[in-house]
C-alpha cells in the first residue's frame, strides 16, 4: 500500500444541502417525464385487419397462409435464404424458428381496425361489429388464442368522425368489461392525431370509462399514430409529438408512424411512399427522440407491396420487405406493420437474423463488461443497457433462447432486465 492521502475539502455540507434542495423539482419532473422503458415486451409486428373481416380463426389463418407461402414460394431453408441473401451459417437456424413462430404464434399484436381499413358505415352495423370484436377478443383470450396484444384502431378526434369514434370506443370497451373484463394485452390506437388537445380529449374519454366501471385511474393506455406533418411540427415551430406524449398523462405506450397518410400530407407521391424515404426518416427520427426515456415505444410504418402472384413477384416483394425490416431495426425501430399473411415470414426472417447474427458479439461484450475483462471495445453502463435490451428483445421474439443467452453471458433474465433498467445502486449478478 502507498502513502494514504489527506483528503482536503473547502465546501460546508449545507452547500450541497442547498444545492440538492434547489433541484429538488427537476428531480421530480425528469422522475415523472423520463421513467425510462417499462421492461415489457414489445412485439415485434402489428397486424391490422378490419373491423368486418375479423374472425374467431383469423390468426391460425394467418399463419396458415404464411406457412403456405412459404412452401409454394421457398419450400426449405437453402431456397429461402437465397432469395433473402441470408448467410449460409444462419439459413437454418433462421428457417427453423419462422416455421415455429408461424406455428405457434404468428401474430405478436393484433389491431381490428375500424378507421381507414373499415371506413364510414351505418352506426348500427359498426355498433355491431364493435360489439362483436369485442365478444371475440374476450373469447381469444379465454380459451387461449388470443395474440399477446389485441385491440382496436377507433377513428380519429377530427370533427366529422370524432362522435363515432367516441362510441366505437365506448361499445368496445364496455363489451369486454361485460364479458369479463380488460385483457392485459389490450391495446388502443388513435389515429390522425394533430394536436395535442386531441389526446388530451382522448384521455378525457378513457378517464370517463374508468370512473364509470371503478377502474383504477390510468389503467387503459394507448398508442398514438402519427400520420400528419402537424403532429411533427406544430405552427409554432416546436415539436407537437412531444406535446402530445405530455398530453397523454401516462397512458401513451406507443408512437406509431402512418407510413402513406403522413408521406401524402408532405406531398411525397405515390410511387415514392415507403418508409425509407427521407420524410419518413425525419418523421421517425423526431418521434424517436421526443420518445426517448419517457417508456413510450416508436413503430415503423408497413409496406404495400404484397407477396402475391408469381414467384418472381414475392420473391421481389419478400426481398423489399426483409431489407425495410432489417433496415428499421438497425435504426431501433423495433416494430412495423405487417399488411398481408405473406409479410410474416420475412419479418421473423428478418428479425430472427438481426439476434441471431448478433448473439456471440453482443453476449461476449456483455460477459466482458460484467467480468471487467476488457478486450477491444470499451463498454459503459449506457452499453450494457444496450446489449442487455438487445439479447431480451431477441428472447421474447423467439429469435434466441433463454438457456443459450445464459450459456454464452453467464447471465440470468433477471441479471439481462437489471442491465437493461439500472437503477442506483450497485448491481448485483446471480449465477444462471
């Protein structure tokens, strides 16, 4: 041991007495504004279909039709990754786990739409489908079928259609609270949102609902899409989709970007509208930031390009597909649209090979970082974040498993979540 050094300081305690005191409603304002990502799932797709197409077998259908697809278009893993451009060392693997996925759960989250997707209908024939939507849903997760997350997608706050959205809404949610209850997965989307005060309205109608049936203020949340230039930038200059998280009062879960509604507010025409054109970017990259640290979660837009005709033509779709996908999640967007049964394969596709081609790096930074063992990158606590939020995203999708995260990292789920939400204090790391 070396000499010890005398520690000198020229401050009073009070001085940070004072100094903690004076930040004392920062404290609770970054507390309340930036609570951080809520640590559950997020699925990795949604699935819109309209509110009179919607069956009790629509999601078994769905995989169905992909597992279709998949056998006429690509009928082993060679062929498949041939067509996408996946590595031969991932063919397999990737393969694999698509066929499962689209076995066991080809949906992640499902929207019954009732804004553009159903369009304007006599009140009494939405009224029914509403009220059946929501007997189905019930019915879902009853008898365990029900996608992960399931809901609906109302019209918007906008005067010509706001009354019947309100009531879409209300026969909706009172047809579950009938048949037992509020899922856990349920999820809201409003759409066209423009001001704030249109989510402010929003919450006004969900407080009102909960107040009338005693449930828990806050319990029903909702994502937000953003389809209008307004939302991005109001008349003023500043940045409306912040507002509107604001606005939101706690129940915004989701940012969801319209890829087509918002490309033709900004003039973008038809035959450019896709989710990588540079208004796109801007909008996403916006809605990224505005979004970041508060726990509510950004979604890319979908595709219109379908997997349909011969095989030329899928292949060609599948292939646009896959690199829009592969493309949003390198830029953290970690959800999309899917439009057609014959999109999913290439989104788990996609998403299979974005964690797995990541797993060894990604685990052997991590187990680096924890072990305090160095090698050539330099991780920080931000990093670890990252790696660890990277690894239980690829394990909820069904990209990695459990058992293999634990072999390479030395790391529990639990040790990944702690990683991924830190809080103060020391970290403490059990054995897998």
């Amino acid at each position: 041991m070396g000499q010890q050094e005398k520690v000198a300081t020229s401050l009073a305690g009070a001085v940070s007495e004072e100094i903690s005191a004076s930040l004392t409603a920062v404290d609770a304002e970054l507390a309340r504004r930036y609570p951080g990502d809520p640590g559950t799932r997020q699925p990795v797709h949604t699935v819109y279909v309209p509110g009179d197409v919607f069956e009790p077998g629509t999601l078994r259908s769905w995989g169905d039709q992909a597992l279709a697809a998949l056998d006429e278009h690509a009928p082993d893993a060679s062929s498949f990754a041939a067509v996408l451009g996946i590595p031969e060392e991932l063919a397999g693997p990737v393969h694999d786990r698509v066929r499962a996925k689209l076995e066991r759960e080809p949906v992640e989250d499902l929207r019954i739409d009732f804004e553009d997707g159903y369009g304007p209908r006599p009140d009494a024939e939405e009224d029914e489908a509403a009220a059946r939507a929501a007997r189905l849903v019930s019915e879902a997760y009853a008898n365990g079928t029900a996608a992960p997350y399931m809901g609906i997608r109302m019209k918007c706050m906008e005067a010509g259609v706001r009354d019947r959205g309100i009531r879409t809404t209300d026969v909706f949610l009172s047809g579950l609270m009938a048949a037992g209850g509020l899922p856990e997965g349920l999820v809201l989307t409003l759409p066209k949102v423009t001001y704030p005060e249109q989510v402010t309205a929003f919450v006004q109608l969900l407080e009102a609902f909960e107040k009338a049936h005693g449930l828990d203020s806050g319990r029903i949340g909702f994502e937000i899409q953003i389809e209008t230039s307004q939302s991005i930038l109001a008349a003023d200059g500043t940045a409306a989709v912040a507002r509107m998280i604001d606005a939101a009062r706690g129940r915004a879960t989701g940012l969801h970007y319209g890829t087509f509604d918002y490309s033709a507010c900004v003039g973008v025409s038809a035959a450019y509208q896709a989710s990588d054109h540079p208004a796109a970017d801007h909008a996403k990259a916006v809605m990224q930031v505005a979004a970041a640290g508060t726990g509510v979660r950004v979604s890319d837009g979908s595709t219109n390009v379908l997997p349909v005709g011969p095989a030329d033509r899928v292949h060609e779709a599948w292939r646009l597909h896959y690199g829009l996908t592969r493309r949003a999640l390198a830029r953290a967007y970690y959800q999309g649209w899917d439009m057609h049964p014959a999109h999913l394969p290439t989104r788990y596709a996609a998403v299979y090979a974005f964690y797995r081609e990541g797993l060894a790096p990604a685990a052997a930074r991590l187990a680096a970082y924890v072990a305090k063992a160095g090698g050539d990158v330099m991780d920080e606590p931000a990093t670890a974040k990252a790696l660890s939020g990277y690894l239980l995203r690829g394990i909820d999708c069904g990209a990695l498993d459990t058992a293999e995260v634990a072999r390479l990292t030395g790391l529990t789920r639990a040790d990944l979540e702690a990683f991924a939400s830190p809080r103060r204090g020391d970290l403490t790391v059990t054995a897998p």
